[in-house]
C-alpha cells in the first residue's frame, strides 16, 4: 500500500525556524543528528502494511528532495517494509486536498492509501489501526480551540466536523489527527474549497460521507507540531 506524506506547507507558526528550514526536516529533540528530523520519525514509524512512499513537497522543496535521496538507504533499513521512497512537487492549488491531487494519476480507482502529514508525531502501533477499515479517518481528543470538532456516531463514523461549543474549547474535543487511510474514489468528488482558498481534505471527505464512509481511530499518542511552543515544548520533554 502506497502512504502519501504531506509535506509541502510553509509552516508559517513555525517562524523563523521555517524560513531557511522545512518544517519536516526541523529536530524532534533539539540536537545535531542528521536522522533528528520530524520526516525520519514519520518514515521509520510508517505501518507494516507500507510498501511505497510518496512525499509531497513545495517549500524548500529541495532542501526535503536532498535530504531523502542522501538518507534513503537508512530509512529503507530501519523499515524495511518500505520498498520505495520518491518525492513529488506539488502542483496546482493549496491544501491537502490539492497535495493529493499531485498524485491522482498514479492511485488506482479502488486502490486505498495512507495519507498522513510529514511534520507530527505518530505511534507505529496507532497508525497499523486505520488498516482495520476499509476507510478511516484519525482522531485525539485536545484543547485546541481554532479547530474544528470532530463529531462520531454510535457506529464509529465520521460524520461531521463543527465549529467547537465554549465548552469544547475549555474541556477539549477530538480533531482531525491528519491521518487517513482512503481509496482512490475520493477523487471521484469535487474538492471542496475553504474560505482561505485552500483545498482541504478532510472537508472534502466530510461533504461526502453519505456515499463515503470513514470510520474514526482514536490516536492517543498523536502530538502535534504546529507552533513555535509545541516545538520548543517538544525538545524540553526530551
């Protein structure tokens, strides 16, 4: 199965540490190691059901194509799962939806695939879960008020994402972990575009879902990296 690794945003919260480094290439402990990036953890945690590797990219996106083709041989060692890895730029739009699009031509229109962000931190065991369905759609229950809510049914099925109550956003509510595990039907839907012109997928998903079932899998160890005090933060728990 094919994992597409978004990796193409210019990480703008990330400021100034983005400005000459690409947000997945930035240290996950705060130290000189070449492997120490947010890329390497995601590729070496990559689920046993990934063969192929497909990272997209844009800003700096020579910085991220170096990098891979220096190292390749490393992360194929440490998973030997993966059989390939290969770097694509992105085109057209913005967004995760737009991401994909870069590589419509090569899913097949029943073929599932991974799509995660290359830039948070996973658990391997969490991420073999979204395999368990035919479609799914990650989760983690946070405080994390600019986000929208993401709403589940008794069956386990997304079926909406909401503005949060005053409540959600003081106690915490689930949001989207940037993980999904779809087939190639999702192109069959016309991309939903966000008010700040982006291409998103998880809207997209969320607009379909009568005919496009996806089922929630809750991430407790999901940690994101967003902003300059979740990556300062990160390297003084380490």
């Amino acid at each position: 199965m094919k994992a597409i690794v978004l990796a193409a945003g210019k990480g703008n919260r990330l400021k100034p540490y983005t400005d000459t480094i690409p947000k997945p290439l930035l240290s996950l402990h705060n130290t000189d190691s070449v492997y120490d990036t947010l890329l390497t953890d995601i590729l070496t945690k990559l689920p046993s059901y990934i063969d192929e590797v497909y990272i997209i990219v844009k800003h700096l996106e020579n910085n991220i194509i170096e990098y891979v083709e220096k190292h390749k041989e490393y992360f194929l060692k440490q998973n030997q799962c993966i059989k390939s890895i290969v770097c694509i730029s992105q085109t057209g739009e913005k967004g995760t939806m737009a991401a994909l699009l870069t590589v419509k031509h090569i899913i097949k229109p029943d073929e599932r695939f991974l799509v995660l962000n290359g830039d948070d931190i996973h658990s391997k065991e969490e991420l073999e879960v979204f395999n368990s369905y035919k479609r799914s759609f990650g989760i983690h229950k946070k405080i994390m008020p600019g986000y929208k809510s993401v709403q589940v049914d008794s069956g386990g099925k997304v079926f909406e994402l909401r503005t949060q109550t005053e409540d959600e956003k003081v106690q915490g509510c689930y949001i989207a972990t940037g993980v999904y595990l779809i087939d190639g039907g999702i192109f069959d839907f016309p991309p939903v575009v966000l008010m700040d012109g982006e291409i998103g997928l998880p809207q997209t998903l969320m607009k379909h879902v009568d005919v496009y079932a996806v089922h929630a899998v809750k991430e407790k160890r999901w940690v994101s990296v967003n902003t300059v005090e979740d990556l300062e933060g990160l390297w003084k728990s380490y």
